[in-house]
C-alpha cells in the first residue's frame, strides 16, 4: 500500500466482499519496525544489535530496473551479480552501483539469514501491551528491548502502547519473562495481549512487480 488512505479503500473492498466470512479481526498501521539481533544465542553478548526495517523516511523515486532488483534480492540475497544482472538485463557493473546506490539511500537496509527457529526449539510470542501509569513507561520500555529473547518491536496506529516480539523456549518461559517485568515494575502495565505463530508460509518484503 502507498499511504493509509490507499489501506482504507483495500480494507474496505475488501471487506464488502468477504466481510460476511470473517469473525473478529485485528486492524493495525505499522509506523515503524525494528530488529535485534538475538542475543539468546550467546551468553557472552551483552549490547544488542538493531536494524530499522521501515520507518517514516524521504521518498525516493526508483525505476523498473530498482524496482526488479529489489523484488530478486528479497525473494534471495544471496544471488549472484551475474544471475542478477542477467535477469534484469543489464550489465554486471550497473547491476553492481545499482545495489550500491539503493544501500547509501537506505532503501536496501540490510541482509539476513531467515531462521527456522522452530527447529532450534524455540516459539514465537507477539505482545500488545498497555501502560497503567506512564512515569516508568521509557525505563520499562528500555527493559523490555534489552531483554535477549526480545526480537522485534514495532510502532502501529489504533493499537496498544507498546509491542514487542519474543523468541523463547515455550508458554512457560514466556510467562515467566512478562511476570518478571510486572515484577521488576509493579503497577505500571496495565494488561497485555498475545499472540503465538502457528505456521509461516512465506515471507516477501517486496512481492513481483
């Protein structure tokens, strides 16, 4: 989607078309997005690495030939200069500046393995949380994004105070990570909701164009 508005005239086509199929659902604008890195796997690590996904930035106006590079190199960052260059018709040199160029606008933020961290015994939480009293709400917050099971924390419209993304060992562990935080700041969260991942079927930050 290009802005809200844009969002606004999808969802309501869309639900004027199946509306009737749905039950309740959960309606949120992503404003910003960022990742740790995932501190969980060492013990000797104690500062957290980040990345900003997506957040308010210039606009920057690429061509088809930006526009293809960035639909390969999301479906596989890994492909070859050669491999890309062919695909989208030009030469390596131009393919080459071409990525170079999109990482100094910062349109290209960043490359990363996906984890299957289901296979590594872990399990994915998402929370949306609410603030009681707002006196602590920066030092838990800053808690919370140094916890090393906190993998991602994202700024929506219409929806909680804060969210945050864990990777933990099981129900119980994640438990235990947010009675620790109502512990440690008692009074301060007003409730939270959660939500667990049943299955990733695909993940594309840029479908084909």
């Amino acid at each position: 989607m290009r802005d809200v508005w844009d969002y606004e005239a999808f969802w309501g086509e869309f639900n004027a078309k199946f509306g009737r199929y749905l039950g309740d659902h959960h309606l949120a604008i992503k404003t910003s997005y960022t990742e740790f890195g995932r501190n969980y796997f060492c013990e000797q690590c104690d500062e957290k690495t980040q990345f900003t996904v997506s957040r308010k930035s210039q606009v920057e106006l690429l061509d088809k030939t930006d526009l293809k590079l960035l639909t390969l190199l999301s479906t596989n960052s890994r492909t070859s200069l050669v491999d890309l260059s062919n695909q989208i018709k030009t030469s390596i040199v131009t393919c080459r500046s071409r990525i170079k160029n999109l990482i100094k606008k910062r349109v290209i933020v960043g490359f990363r393995t996906m984890l299957d961290y289901g296979k590594l015994g872990y399990q994915y939480y998402k929370v949306d949380l609410w603030f009681a009293d707002d006196t602590k709400k920066q030092e838990l917050t800053q808690r919370v994004l140094s916890h090393p099971n906190v993998i991602y924390t994202e700024k929506t419209v219409l929806t909680s105070d804060f969210e945050f993304d864990l990777e933990v060992r099981g129900f119980s562990d994640f438990i235990a990570i947010m009675d620790e935080f109502e512990c440690q700041f008692p009074g301060s969260i007003g409730r939270y909701e959660y939500y667990t991942l049943v299955k990733n079927y695909k993940t594309n930050y840029l479908p084909s164009i």
